[in-house]
C-alpha cells in the first residue's frame, strides 16, 4: 500500500518529468489499483491520477485502460466523482485534437483507434448516452464532449449505433432544453455532427421538436445580434434541411418560414451603421436556409408554395431592402442576388414585385436596370456579375409579360429620350471590347427569347445604327457580322449560343439569317475545321449546331438554301460523319455536363465561363432530332454521265454508310440463324426423349396388368379400367406427340428454320419421367394392397396422366407460335440478303460511273493539252 500512495503521491505532487517508460509503469499500477482496490477512495484517487496522466501518456491509458474504466463507468455509476475522472480520462485518450497530447505512434490518428476499439461493444455508446441523462455538470459534460469526440473519429459507425439505440436522438435533444448554456452550445455541436450525411437521423431529430428548440435558442440569443451560438442554430438548421424534402416539407407546414423574418429585421443602413463580421456570418448562413427551400432541384410544388409564402411574410422585402442598400459587403451582396433569384424564380407574383423594386438613385431607376449596369461594369467583381445574370434569368424563367417588357425597350417606338434602359444596357455590354461584357449581355438577351416565338419575330424588327451616314442594320445582321469577325472565344461562343436559341422553333429568324450572304459559308467553314483545340472544337461545334437549325427548322422561303440544298451542302463541302463528329463535341465537352446540371453559374474563374445551362438543354433537345432529319433519308443521285465528280463523291459516301449499316444487320441475322439451327437440332433430341418416354410408360402399363391380374378375383375390371386409361390417356399423349413431331418437321422443312425455347422439351419429359415413377409406385401398392387401395392409386396416376395432356397442349401451343416467329425471322433475313445484294450491285454500278467520268476527265484533260 505503501508503495501504491508513493507513486500516487509522486503523480498528484510535484508531477515530474517521466520517461515513457516511468509514465507507462505508472500508469500500469494506478489501473491496477483501479481495479483490485476495495475501497472507493482509493479507486476515485487512481482514477484522479488517470486523468492527470491520460493527455501526455493516452497510448498506454488508452491500450491498457480503456476496458477498466469502461467498468468504472458501470460500476460505479452512483459516485459521479469518479465517473467523471473516468470520461474525462476517455476523452483524452479519443481527443484528437488537443494540441497537447503526445503520439507515441509517429501522427497516426490514436483517437480514431481508440474510438474503434471502444465502440465494438455498442453497449458501450448506449452507457455514454446514459451518462448524458445525468443532471449533475462533472457528468453530463464530459459525457457530451467524449460522444462528439466518438462522432469526430467514427461519425457513420456512431449513427448507425444511434438509430439503433433506445431514445438514443430523444436523449441527446434534451440537452438543448439544458439551462447551462455550455452544455446547451456543445450539444448544438454534436448534434450538427450527429445529423450530418444520415436523413434518417435527421427526420427523427426534427421530429423531435428540433425546429421550435432551434428557434427558442435563436430568440434568446437575440437573433442577428446573437453571434456565434445563433450560428450554430443556423448551421442546425441547415444540415437539418438540406437535400431532405421531408424535414421541408415539415418546416414549411410548421409555419417555421414565417420565423425567419425577425432575423432580417436589420436597419437599412446597417453597413454603415456598423456590421460585425459575426452578423455578417449570421446573415450568409440566413440565406443559405432560405435558398435550401426553394432550390431548383427540390420538387417544382414545394418550391412554389415556399416562394408564396416567404413574398407573404415579408421575406423577400427583406431581400430586395439588403439589395438595394448602400455599402453591403460584395460577398453579402452576391450572396443576397443568388438567393433573390431563387425566391423569384418561375412564382409570377414574386416576379412582378421585384420588377416593381426601384432603387434609392436620382432618378429613381428600377432594380433590374441597376443590376444591368453592374453586370455589364468591367469594374464590378467577377463573382457579382455572375450573380446579377442569374438573377436576371430567373426573372425571366416562364415570365413571358417581363420578357416581353425587356424586347420592347429595344423597339425603336418604345425607346424614351434620355432614360437607360435593360434593352439598351444589353446592346451596349453585346457590342463593346470586353468579351464576358459579350458573354453576360448574350446570354441575358437569349433569355428573353426561350420558350417564346413572339419575342423572337419581335426582336427581328430591332435596327442598330452603326456609323454616321451608314443605313440602320438589324441585330441579327450585327449580331452575324460580329460572330464572324470576332476572335474571342467568349464572344463567338456567346453569339452562337444566342443565334441558336433565336433561330431556334422561329422559321422568320432562319430566313432572315440565310438572307445574309456570309453566314451559311461561315458556318461551313467552321463545321469542317480540322482545328483540335479543346475550345476552338467547341466553337466549331456550336457552328454545326447552328447550322443544324438551319435546316430542321428551314420554311424553304431562301432558294439558295432550302432544306434540301443545305443537306447537298454538309455532304458534299463537310462530308456527313465529319459533320456529325463537330455536332457531338458540344456534349463531350467537359463544361457541358457542369452547366447543364444546375441552373445558377458556379465558374471558379472567368475563363470558365463558356456554355449556359440553357443552351445545354437545347442543345439536348435538338441534337437527336437534326441527326435523325440529316440521316433520316438521305438523297442518292445517281448522275447519268454528267454533273460534278465532287457530287458523286459524296453520294458514295452515303451509298458506303449505307451499305456498312445493312451489312452489319445482315451478319447479325446470319449468326441469329445459326443460333436457332443448334437449338432445334436440341429439340430435336429432347422430343426423341419423350417418344421414348412414352414407350417406357406403356411397356409399365403392361407390367401392371399383368401384376393386378394376378392379385385375384378383383383383376379383371381393374384391368378394364387400366385398359380404358391406356386408351383415353397414354394413346392420347402418344398421338399429341407424333402430331407436334409432324408438325415441326413440315414447319422446319430445313437446317433453316427453328423452335426457340430450348426448356420446355426437357421439362416436359421430366414430367413423364415422374409419371413413369408414379406408375412403378401404384404397381408395388397394388400388389400388397386391397383392390380399393389399387383404385385410388390408378386414380392418382390417371390425374397425372391428365397433367401431362395439359402440359403438352401447352408445349404444342408454344411450339406453333415460335415456328411462326421463325418464319418471320428468317423472312426478314431473305429480305435483308436481298437488299445487301441489290446495295452492292448499285454500288458496283456506281464504282463503273465514277470510273468513266474518271475516263472523261482524262480525255478531256488530254484535248486541252493537245489543243
């Protein structure tokens, strides 16, 4: 004992500086003591000196303790003493994160070990969760810092735990009823780690009441003012929310949006005013709930009615006060723009109140106008100008009065003498120097137009007046002249994405563009550009996409360029897999797939800025039905000794597409014939295995007479009515037999035709076999039996013998209508040889056409040399 309180003595002291070897037999003994002491006192001071000795030795703790201190726990659970150095000392051994604590095994995470080893007994969580119902602070707290500890190192092994435990959600949600506000904040904490990544826990916590507790935090707290603790109740809140339908489903139900109100009631000036960063905080996680419940991933109702009800409380005020103040921090100000444009998006009444939203400027200039000057400002951060477009988007998204409104400031008649308008703001970003000036202003007016063919006639009657003395010219024309001389990628990319969405379902707008000398050869040009830039193949397929249009939604109003011409066209300048191959490079580019997942833009810089999820799901729509108009029924002209060798070149090259296609069905079909041709020699077998089947049977049937004969006087009229089964049974499935025999041996006529299905054969005999089995059994009955005993088992093997009709009326059902697919298949086939045959005799001819014109040539060439 002496030398246990000289070492105990030695830790609680004057704690000197022990080598790992010193600190590791130390702690040997004080869990020694811990476990074998009899008196409480003593095992409540080892415990102390664990504590003491678990953050600069939590290896040798951890590996030889953690197992004793489990039993302390249990044990001693009414002395909250000692149960309090025990967590305690088990939250030093799994902290990973004190900056004090010393690794003895070179940075591996020993926390995380420990955990594992700690949680392979999941009664060991549910004695943690335990502890957490304990009022007393030197309990309750350790307990829920070494949970958060555990849900740190092992988070899904902990959840799956938790799910499974009794209360285990309700026992952690009282902790946030806890009047100790530490205790209170750490279990905001752990809760956020809890919830994260599982929807079931998140369902159980927010049906625990999570919403109203959250709320009451944030209320005591003082909301915005609330700093870091209103944070956490933010962060909650969000992790609750996000990418779970049901808990906003729950939320918005609860009328818990309406709540969110008070944490928006800032002063108007509150940037000048004096905006912690703490408040700033609050507000950027503020609108990020509010942007979770109205997501445009989230089902189209939900989203509707939250927008409805966040304009109704007063929501969506706020927004549009904090976009219209002075001062607001750039982050702040984007942050607020994304959040307003999902709010607004695709709900009419949101829509029109922000149309009405004027800013506090001399003169008073509407929103929209405002955000225009910023997106098109080269000043303005990147980050902002991106945020205005999209929220310029869904502002148009499904609006078509606010379409309308923004094309007719860009008619001449609508245009007020010095007023700046959203018309006039987009023309000027659509035709200055600076490229995503180009890209935003292009993208923005192409949204006026999506869905909406009136727009685009009306936006067909907008002239530009270029240099002094010269004629007005349409932007469409300026928009072709500009795609054709520029040289930036984000320009041309922005006017191409523009054209497509005008020319797009608008048979005007085709006709005016064909009616521009230079723009279906510069289409051409770039469709068939052997340029193998990643950027540049982009463009050029764009180009083919716009030329596309051109031809699917062609009225062949131009002469020079009907539907068909421009069909010759592709063939004979491009060549059609050429084509073909630039249309696909849209899709295989590796910024078609971001932008086509989400509406908003995320660009990590400008250079990203290429392609609008717009155009991407137009580009979707219309790339399958301009392949199938292209490819659909191609025009083959076979020239009768005269027209261009170029022409009869590229009608050989759609006679080869052709001819490969036919000659692959062709193949497919030969080795489906082979196929079948195996199968019906196996079929072939299996029925002579029933013809044998059924001689079996008979040749038992005669065996059993001849035993029931010799059983006595009985005898003789079971053996009449084994006679009558043998006639009414058995010759009636020999004689369905032979028919189905005859009848595939006359449907065959041939190695060529077939019976598909390969089990029904083999079944059916089996089911013979059982028969034959049956029988065998009935005859050893009937032999040591009463005549009644021979009677009900002849009885039993007339009903198998009915299965077996059934069973094989069935087979021959099955086995007529798989003849009579086989006739089709190889009909088909017949035809399919014949048209293969017939392609290969027009491509000889066309072989023997090419030659003499290739013989004309050279005569003619040799007259002119002559001559």
């Amino acid at each position: 004992m002496e030398y246990f309180k000289s070492g105990l003595k030695s830790v609680l002291g004057s704690h000197p500086q022990y080598t790992q070897n010193e600190g590791a037999e130390t702690v040997e003994i004080l869990l020694a003591r811990i476990q074998h002491s009899t008196l409480l006192d003593d095992r409540r001071d080892a415990c102390r000196a664990i504590k003491a000795l678990s953050k600069k030795h939590r290896v040798e703790v951890g590996a030889h303790g953690m197992g004793i201190l489990r039993q302390v726990l249990e044990n001693d659970r009414r002395d909250n003493e000692i149960v309090s150095y025990a967590i305690s000392s088990l939250c030093n051994i799994m902290d990973d994160q004190d900056p004090d604590s010393e690794d003895a095994t070179g940075g591996e995470s020993v926390g995380e070990q420990f955990t594992e080893m700690f949680i392979k007994q999941p009664e060991n969580v549910g004695l943690i969760l335990g502890l957490m119902e304990e009022y007393d602070f030197n309990v309750r707290w350790p307990a829920v810092k070494l949970f958060t500890f555990m849900l740190s190192n092992k988070p899904k092994e902990i959840q799956e735990i938790v799910l499974i435990s009794p209360m285990g959600v309700s026992k952690l949600m009282d902790l946030l009823g806890d009047s100790r506000e530490v205790i209170r904040n750490d279990a905001l904490l752990l809760l956020i780690k809890l919830a994260k990544g599982n929807a079931n826990i998140q369902k159980i916590v927010a049906f625990e009441n999570a919403f109203d507790r959250i709320f009451d935090v944030i209320s005591e707290e003082g909301y915005a003012d609330g700093g870091v603790v209103v944070e956490d109740c933010l962060k909650l809140l969000l992790t609750l929310l996000r990418n779970n339908i049901s808990n906003q489903n729950f939320f918005k139900e609860g009328s818990y949006i309406i709540r969110l109100v008070k944490m928006f009631d800032v002063p108007p000036d509150f940037p000048e005013s004096g905006c912690s960063s703490e408040k700033v905080s609050i507000i950027h996680l503020l609108l990020q709930v509010v942007r979770t419940l109205v997501n445009p991933a989230n089902p189209a109702q939900a989203i509707s009615s939250c927008q409805r009800a966040m304009h109704a409380c007063g929501i969506l005020y706020h927004l549009c006060m904090i976009l219209m103040a002075g001062g607001v921090p750039a982050s702040l100000l984007t942050d607020t723009m994304n959040t307003v444009a999902e709010v607004i998006r695709g709900t009419q009444s949101n829509q029109d109140y922000f149309c009405a939203v004027t800013a506090p400027s001399n003169p008073p200039r509407p929103a929209i106008v405002v955000l225009l000057m910023s997106m098109v400002n080269e000043k303005q951060p990147f980050f902002l100008r991106c945020a205005v477009l999209y929220c310029f988007q869904c502002y148009l998204y499904k609006n078509e009065a606010g379409q309308a409104q923004i094309v007719q400031t860009l008619l001449p008649s609508s245009t007020e003498v010095g007023s700046l308008t959203a018309g006039q703001l987009l023309c000027g970003g659509l035709f200055n120097g600076d490229p995503l000036s180009n890209w935003f202003s292009a993208v923005a007016l192409s949204h006026t137009l999506i869905e909406n063919p009136a727009m685009k006639e009306q936006l067909l009657r907008v002239l530009l007046a270029t240099n002094v003395g010269s004629p007005p010219v349409s932007l469409l024309q300026q928009c072709s002249m500009l795609l054709q001389q520029g040289n930036k990628l984000q320009t041309k990319l922005s006017l191409l994405m523009l054209l497509s969405t005008w020319l797009s379902h608008c048979p005007a707008a085709v006709k005016q563009f064909l009616s521009i000398p230079s723009s279906v050869p510069y289409l051409t040009s770039q469709s068939g550009s052997n340029e193998h830039d990643e950027n540049e193949e982009l463009v050029q397929g764009a180009c083919a996409f716009l030329l596309g249009i051109c031809i699917y939604f062609n009225d062949d109003s131009v002469g020079s360029y009907t539907q068909e011409n421009l069909k010759q066209l592709i063939v004979k300048r491009i060549g059609l897999e050429i084509y073909l191959d630039k249309l696909g490079e849209v899709s295989r580019h590796e910024f078609y797939s971001k932008a086509a997942k989400q509406p908003q833009l995320q660009p990590k810089q400008p250079s990203e800025l290429l392609l609008d999820h717009e155009f991407c799901r137009l580009y979707k729509a219309l790339e399958g039905v301009i392949i199938k108009t292209l490819t659909a029924k191609p025009q083959l002209e076979f020239a009768n000794g005269s027209g261009e060798n170029s022409h009869l070149l590229g009608e050989k090259d759609m006679l080869a597409i052709r001819l490969r296609q036919r000659e692959e069905t062709v193949k497919d079909l030969l080795h489906e014939i082979k196929s079948r041709e195996v199968e019906l020699e196996t079929k072939q077998v299996a029925i002579n295995g029933l013809e044998a089947s059924f001689r079996l049977l008979k040749e038992q049937n005669l065996l059993l007479k001849a035993q029931i004969l010799s059983s006595g006087d009985g005898g003789s009229s079971l053996i009449e009515k084994l006679e009558d089964l043998e006639r009414s049974e058995v010759e009636k499935l020999l004689r369905i037999t032979q028919l189905s025999l005859q009848s595939i041996e006359g449907a065959c006529g041939g190695e060529d035709e077939d019976v598909t299905s390969k089990l029904t054969m083999p079944s059916t005999n089996y089911l013979l076999k059982k028969d034959v089995g049956t029988q065998t059994v009935d005859l050893s009955n009937t032999s040591n039996k009463t005549s009644d005993s021979s009677m009900q088992s002849l009885g039993d093997s007339s009903l198998a013998g009915k299965m077996d009709v059934v069973s094989l009326q069935q087979l021959v059902n099955d086995l007529s209508r798989e003849l009579e697919d086989t006739r089709l298949q190889l009909s088909k086939a017949r035809k399919a040889e014949e048209e293969l045959s017939q392609l290969r005799s027009d491509h000889e001819d066309l072989l023997v056409l090419v030659a003499d014109q290739h013989l004309q040539i050279n005569d003619l060439e040799q007259k002119l040399g002559i001559s």
